[in-house]
C-alpha cells in the first residue's frame, strides 16, 4: 500500500512557475528520494503533501487521508524538516523544543536527548544567535523526537557539514529499518542514491523519471577499464582513484551530475532555470 | 478548544506590553482624576472655550458636571481609546501574521494541532489581552477616584462605561486580527491593521471639532462609542455598543475561517 500518494496535482504560479500534472507514490516502509534543482516545485509538492496548501486539482493523500481537509491527522504522524528554517527567534533552542513536546502534547518519553546526544547539540542558545547548521540540528530533532511513522524531509542535510550529514544519513538509514516511510528532497543526487530506494526527478515542475535508484544509478554512472604497465602502479592508480584492481588492469566507475543526468534525459538545457520555489 | 502551550507562549509575549501601557495608563488615570477640582475644572473649561476645535478634537468638552463626566472628557477621548488600540495592532499582527511572514508559522501548523484550534488560540490571547488592560483601567479608575474624592463616582455607571469601552476595543482587536488572518505580509497586514483604526480615529478627531466636518462622525465607528449617553443609559448608545460587539464577533469568525481556508507559503 502507497503512504504517500501524490495524483496529477497542479499548481501554476505563472511563467512556467508551479507544479503541472505531478503524479507519483510512495510505498510503506520506503525511502523516496524527490530530486530537482533549485525552483523545480519539489518544495511546492510538499508544501501540498503537508496540507499548507490546497492543490487547484489533483489529490495528495498520506495513508489514505487528504492530505489538506484531514492535515491535523496526517500530522500526528508525521515528522517535517522544512526547506526553509524559521523558528521562533526570541526562544532559545531548549524553550523551543520544550515548546514543541508541550503543543504537540508529548510526554517526557521522546527521544530529544538521543537526537540531541548524537548531533552534538548543545541548543541552550538563543536561535536567533544560532548558525545555520544548528538551526538545522534543532530542525531534525523537532522532526524526529516524536518518533513519526512517515518522515517529509525538505533538503534536511543543507548546512550540515559533512560529518554530520553522515550522521544524519545513518539516522534516515535506521528509521528506514524501523519500517518508517521517509520522503526526502535533494538538489544532490550523491545524498539521495545513498539512502533512498526509489528517486523521482523533478524538473521544471514536471516528473522527468520515477525509477529505482539502483536502477538510476547503473544508468548513469559509467566504467572504464585501463591497462597499467606494472601491478604496482596499477596498485596506486586504484588507491588514487576509488578503482577496482585486477592484476595490472584498474576499473573506475564515475558518476553522473544531477545535471549531466538531465542533459541525458533531455539534451541541452543545460542551466535549470533558478528562482524562488 | 485552544491550545494551552500556544496560549501560555503568547501571554508571555504579551507581557511586556501588558505592563507598559498598564503603568501608563496608571499615571495618566491618577493624574487625570487628581486633576478633578471645581476650581481647575474652571481652568480648563476657558481652555476650552478659547480653542474649543483643539480641545474638541481630543474628546475634551467644556461643561463637565461631576467626576465620571470630567473622567469622559479627559480619559476617554485619548488615553484609553490609544494604548489598547495600539496593543491590538501589535499583537495582532505578531500573532497570525508575522509567523506567516517569517514562516516559522510552520512549527505551529506541522503538528496534529487543528488550524482553527491555532487561530482560536491566537484570539483568545488577543481578547485576554484588551479584557486585561479595560480591567485593569476600571480597578485604576475605581481606586483613584475612590481615595481621591470618596462617594464621587459612581461604580455602575463607570462599569456601563468600560463596558462599553471594552467592546470598542474588542471589535478595534478584530479588525487587526482580521487583518493578520487574511495577509500573508507583515507589511499589508499591518496596514490594514493600525491604519483602518487610525483613520477612523482621526475621523472621530475630525467630528469631534464640529461644524461640517461633524458629517465625518457617519464614516467612523468610534461614534459607536457614545460615551455620554452610555453613562446615562440611553437604549440607543447601548444598542450601538452591541452592534460593536456584533461586529467584533463577526470579525474574529471571519478571521478564524479565512485562515482555516488560507493557503500557506511556508
């Protein structure tokens, strides 16, 4: 059975802006991968998805609820990053996160302290004063302290450096174990093969692919095999570059950009057109 | 139902204010009604009668008979008509509309909490708000008349009074909730917000003066506010007072709903 459900749903902004005929599902247990570059409508979809807008036509359902007339249930279950981080300035991460357990009626059983132990979180702060990774980490764990059977994550990683993003991608990794159903959107398309099962590429606000991201990625990544003089040298070449050795022969795999794998679906084109999603 | 940890987040951010225009409206009410002396009263009355437009303009009118009437002059005019319209237009932009606009309106709608349950909450902080400072107005009024000029005043009509003060400000509150329901933008929901009262205020101001310009009283709601007829009882002041009150509630509804309906760019 399809958690997220995603028919024909329109929305036009004007000058090709919005979102035109989207369709597509996620399954139960499954991770989603929504990608598209900057201004394709992947904030837009789950702007519909969250229910803080009512699709012009079409139909998103979570769990067979709508997602705009039963939002206040579909919420109760679900746990959201948002693209753009805006808490309450005058708070200090603490108060706001007690704030959060105390709307969303939590008991002191969540898991605040694991998230906050395992991003390294210190949210004593006011986060008014806070850079943007923190205020991404106190994101995450609002998102994930309630312990949400579906997870909507818009660009959850952005700000986060590297060693966190790992980490924040092990997290999504376990959930996705614990049967969870997560969507997550990216403009990379190195985060999301990582974590995701299915990816759906979004361009211009249209699908542009639904496919398996093993699937995708045997598609876009490309291997070449090359002949070295000696072992040893074949040795350092496959260190240097991530390759496979077999005797003096060395086999490298690269992959695609995001958008070398637009220029594939489409040719030309090349730069998207950026704006305000 | 509302939500009680939304609640308690925006009485505390109402607070700081609630205590400003509390002491503010302290002093003036305690100097004002030190004021209260035949002799003074005499004073201020030639004022008056020299620049009457003036004087006119800001609600002040000469021939005040007793206390509540001197009261009616000198507070209701100006004092206690500004600072809870100003608290209005603060919070009720802040409440609604700022988060909006910042979009950390977010926080509060991704959670399994109702829209209208998030918009009632709103309200209801706004409401307890303008109730607490009318309250707080009449406590003031009461004690100073009270240990000033003992068995002057009288405690139902000054009650009829701020009843009738309260509803004023309460449909003052529904335009600016309203406003923060419906726009998106700090800046239009503010203009609509401060600048629908404000006008209207100074339209009062305008009628106030007389002449042809009393024609301006038809366009705005502060003459709702009959404050001399009120004290008497006059049926028609309190009917107009309930047509306030009417309006009020009409405008938080309409708030509530709007912003159940209102697609969110956040």
């Amino acid at each position: 059975m399809s958690a997220i459900s995603i028919e024909n749903l329109v929305r036009d902004y004007g000058n090709g802006k919005g979102v035109f005929d989207i369709s597509f599902h996620v399954n139960q247990g499954e991770a989603f991968g929504f990608l598209g570059p900057n201004g394709a409508g992947k904030t837009t979809t789950i702007r519909h998805l969250m229910g803080f807008l009512k699709p012009r036509s079409g139909k998103c359902t979570i769990d067979g609820l709508d997602c705009w007339s039963g939002r206040d249930k579909v919420q109760a279950r679900l746990g959201y990053i948002p693209g753009e981080i805006s808490f309450f300035d005058d708070m200090s991460g603490t108060e706001f996160l007690k704030f959060i357990a105390e709307y969303r009626k939590l008991g002191t059983q969540n898991r605040k302290e694991e998230l906050l132990e395992r991003f390294e979180l210190d949210p004593k702060s006011k986060i008014k004063k806070m850079s943007k990774g923190m205020k991404q980490k106190i994101g995450i764990v609002a998102a994930f302290m309630h312990d949400p059977d579906i997870l909507i994550l818009d660009e959850p990683t952005s700000g986060l450096d590297p060693l966190m993003q790992n980490r924040f991608i092990d997290l999504v990794a376990e959930e996705k174990e614990h049967g969870k159903t997560i969507l997550m959107s990216s403009h990379m398309f190195e985060e999301v093969e990582r974590t995701c099962d299915r990816i759906g590429i979004i361009r211009n606000g249209r699908m542009v692919a639904v496919d398996y991201a093993k699937a995708l990625r045997e598609r876009h990544t490309r291997s070449y095999t090359v002949t070295l003089e000696s072992e040893a040298a074949a040795e350092a070449f496959a260190a240097d570059f991530n390759g496979i050795r077999n005797e003096s022969q060395v086999t490298v795999t690269t992959k695609q950009s995001l958008e070398e794998i637009f220029m594939n679906y489409y040719g030309g084109d090349k730069h998207d057109q950026h704006g305000a999603v | 139902m509302i939500s009680m940890a939304l609640y308690k987040r925006e009485m505390k951010g109402s607070i700081k204010l609630l205590v400003i225009f509390g002491a503010v409206i302290t002093m003036y009410v305690a100097i004002i009604i030190s004021l209260y002396d035949p002799e003074v009263m005499k004073t201020l009355d030639s004022f008056a009668k020299m620049m009457p437009e003036l004087m006119a303009a800001v609600g002040m009118k000469t021939n005040t008979a007793n206390l509540l009437g001197f009261m009616t002059s000198y507070l209701y005019g100006f004092i206690l008509l500004i600072f809870p319209m100003v608290f209005s237009i603060l919070r009720g932009n802040a409440l609604i509309a700022k988060y909006v606009d910042k979009g950390s309106m977010v926080s509060l709608v991704a959670a399994p909490v109702k829209r209208h349950t998030i918009a009632l909450t709103q309200m209801t902080a706004l409401i307890s708000g303008i109730l607490l400072l009318v309250f707080y107005s009449t406590i003031v009024e009461l004690i100073c008349a009270e240990s000033g000029f003992p068995g002057e005043l009288d405690a139902t009509e000054l009650v009829m009074l701020n009843g009738g003060l309260l509803c004023l400000h309460l449909f003052i509150g529904g335009i600016c909730f309203l406003s923060s329901c419906l726009f998106s933008d700090t800046k239009y929901s503010v203009a609509f917000g401060a600048g629908i009262p404000a006008f209207m205020y100074v339209l009062q101001m305008l009628a106030n003066v007389g002449g042809n310009a009393e024609n301006a009283k038809y366009f705005t709601f502060f003459t709702l506010f009959d404050l001399d007829n009120i004290i008497v009882g006059k049926s028609s002041a309190i009917a107009a007072v309930l047509v306030l009150f009417a309006g009020a509630v009409v405008l938080y509804i309409l708030g509530i709903v709007l912003f159940e309906r209102k697609d969110l760019h956040i």
